[in-house]
C-alpha cells in the first residue's frame, strides 16, 4: 500500500483546496500519473501518483481543506481492485436496458464519466415527463442538464397532447409556459481558492491604501514605427516576437528610477523603498487573474523581456506557475487593450504602491503643431498609494513613461 500526501505547497501557503480528482477508487493508475488537483491561493497544481497500482481509498474528497503532508488517498499494488468488481460487472447490465425501453421508470443519467449529474429540478422533471437524460445534451456547466433542458425538449409534444384531454371549463387557463420557468434556473458553484485570494487581496486593496489614478495619453506613432521597421530582424536574432510590452517595461523601469515611492511600500511605520525593479505582468486565465512577476526586469534588454514575458505568459495558460514564479513583486502593469478596453482604473496588487493600466490603442483626431492628424493614441493610467505617493510624482511618473514611449530611441540609446 503506497500513500498520496499533499506535497510542499511553498513559501507562506499553508492550506490548499482538493480541486477535483482525475481518478476515482477503483481505477488503475500509472506511476507519475496525475489523480489529483489541488487550489492553493496562488497557483494550480497537480499530484501526481507516487507508485503504479489501484487507486483504492480516497480520503480527502473534493472540496476538502488539506494541509502539507496531509494524506489524501492510498495506493495498491496490483492491476485490478477488489472494491471495484462488483461496480463494474452490473454496470453494463444498467446500461444495456436504457436505450431498449421507451418510457423507464426512472430517467437513464448521462452516460458520460465526466459529464455532470443531473440537476435535481432535472431529474424530478424528467421523472414526471418520462424523459430519457440520456439522449438529452446538457446546458449547464460541464455539460450537466437544467430543468430548462428537460422542458424544452418536451414543450412540443405535450402541446397537442394535452388540448383534447383538458376539460372545456379550464380551457381558457393554460399552463405556464415551460420556457419561461427553465430561463430562471440557478446554480451555486464553489469559488476556486484563486477566485477567493483573487477577491481578498482586492478588497483588502480598498480598504488600506488610499488609492487614487491619474490618466495621460501617449501617441504610439514612434513605437508603432520603430517595431514595424524592425519586428523581422528582432524575431530572426533573437527567436521571440517585438511586441509592445518590451516598450513599456523600459519605460517603467526608467520612470521607477526616478520616482522610488512608486516601488515602494509601506511596512507598519517605515517605508521601504526597493533598489530593484521585479515587475508584475498581470495576465487572465480560465480560472483568474494572475500576477508572474520578471525578476530584476530594470537590468534587462529588450530581447531577455519579451522571452521572459512569453515564457511566463505560457505558463499562466497551461496551469504550469510556481509559487515562486508569483512572489513578491514591487509593481504591476495589466494590459487591459487586449481585451478592448479604452480606459480603466487598475487595483492595486498589496502592498505594491502603483500599478499602471494600459490599453487599446485607437486611431484619434489629435492637434500635432497646430493641425490635426489622426494618430495611434493609447490611454494610460497609473493607480497609486497617496499614503506615500504624492500626486506630483504620480504625475511626474506617467509623464516620464509617456516621453519614453513616445521617443522610443532613447530606450535602446539608454538616455
């Protein structure tokens, strides 16, 4: 018999959330095999099987709270359980009769291991109806079937059906129509242990800094330009695509220089100030907004940014980040354009002091000496702690940023 434990979770993470298990009691597993998923408040990770064998007991349930070393499930040696047998041999037999008879006695459940149950409205509705599950394709979340689904298979049907048997006097008082009760179905589903983290440290945003945004807007002709110009031959020495993050990760880093309180943050009476830059790229998942952070991003090129960038970035989509790939950080930029926004007031991500919000870059009118053109304008803000932030630096910060932006080559020239 061979133990699954809850592994190292990391720095600081004391607790994780059983997430959903890939295997369930009965089933072979394979050595390093993931059975299971676990919910820190930071990151997603998988456990995998520490030996080959049956999948015989599982102790911490979905949903369950577990801490470091805490035993899960148990392995044994063998490729066929015992518990199993009994499950496996009339389930063919429950499954045969389904589709032979017209109108069971009870609805046949989706057939399918990874589809969700019913939902119970669904199923007290199907009972009445005489309604195969079966043959019914779910709306719900993972496929599970609503009452709503149930109703508007059967609305036709029971339409004609129901006019000759219904006595004369109640004629004039139909039925409520079904699709209306099936559009106010409701489901309750349990927050991720992200999704919770994700709205503490929000709301606890709120509640201690004093936070504030100021708006600039810089004109993108030059950046625009220089990346056309040279977006080949950047991709072709250096095997990363130039995109616009490298831009704005020099020029944060320049306006960090001269504005500290920015990458600063407040420890009970003291401020500290970092003589480093370790930049937060905010970036959306399926399961939340994460923060990776690029370490020492002030002492890198343009090249080591966006391979730093598209590295992390992968590892948010596919669930691969580390704890470490999530610490620390002294301050933040969400890119909100790639989503359409044109404007926003970012959060500040605790204790983090200032947060910079990009966005969709959109062809304006602008006056340029003394005429007006139409130029590529992209909106910025920055959200800042005024506890030690003053609104001249916030000020001094965006328009710093903006000047860099707009006269690119003094990125590349360092001036």
């Amino acid at each position: 018999m061979t133990d699954i434990i809850t592994p190292t979770l990391g720095e600081s993470v004391t607790e994780a959330t059983v997430g959903r298990w890939f295997k369930q009691a009965g089933e072979a597993v394979r050595i390093d095999e993931p059975v299971a998923e676990l919910e820190t408040d930071k990151v997603t990770l998988e456990v995998n099987a520490p030996a080959a064998g049956v999948l015989s007991e599982i102790l911490a349930t979905e949903g369950a709270i577990v801490a470091p070393g805490a035993l899960l499930a148990r392995i044994s040696e063998g490729a066929a359980a015992a518990a199993p047998a009994p499950k496996s041999a009339p389930a063919p037999q429950t499954a045969q009769p389904a589709p032979r008879a017209p109108a069971p006695a009870a609805p046949a459940l989706p057939s399918s291991s990874t589809a969700m149950p019913p939902s119970p409205a669904a199923l007290k509705t199907a009972l009445d109806r005489g309604v195969d599950l079966s043959t019914l394709e779910g709306s719900g979340k993972r496929g599970q079937v609503l009452k709503g689904d149930v109703l508007a298979a059967t609305a036709a049907p029971p339409a004609p059906a129901a006019r000759p048997t219904a006595p004369p006097p109640r004629a004039p008082l139909p039925a409520p129509a079904p699709s209306l009760r099936g559009e106010r179905e409701e489901e309750r589903v349990r927050m991720s242990r992200l999704r919770q983290t994700i709205a503490l440290r929000l709301k606890e945003a709120q509640n201690t800094a004093a936070m504030l945004t100021t708006f600039n807007e810089v004109d993108m002709s030059a950046a625009m330009g220089l990346r056309s110009r040279y977006k080949d031959l950047f991709e072709k020495k250096h095997g990363v695509k130039l995109g616009f993050m490298g831009f704005f990760v020099k020029a944060c880093c320049r306006a960090l220089e001269e504005i500290p309180s920015i990458n600063a943050e407040i420890d009970g009476s003291d401020i500290v100030y970092k003589r480093y830059v370790d930049l937060a790229v905010a970036v959306g998942t399926e399961k939340g907004l994460v923060t990776p952070v690029l370490r020492d991003a002030d002492r890198l090129g343009f090249a080591e940014i966006e391979t730093a960038i598209a590295a992390l970035g992968a590892k948010a989509r596919e669930n691969r980040l580390s704890i470490e790939d999530l610490r620390g950080g002294t301050f933040t930029i969400s890119n909100g354009g790639v989503y359409g926004s044109l404007m926003s007031t970012p959060i500040l991500n605790p204790p983090q002091s200032g947060i910079l919000g990009m966005h969709k870059i959109e062809q304006r009118p602008v006056v340029v000496a003394g005429k007006i053109e139409i130029r590529p304008m992209m909106y910025l803000a920055l959200s800042y702690d005024h506890r030690i932030v003053d609104g001249k630096e916030a000020v001094t910060f965006l328009v710093r940023v903006k000047e860099q932006l707009e006269e690119p080559e003094r990125l590349a020239l360092d001036l």
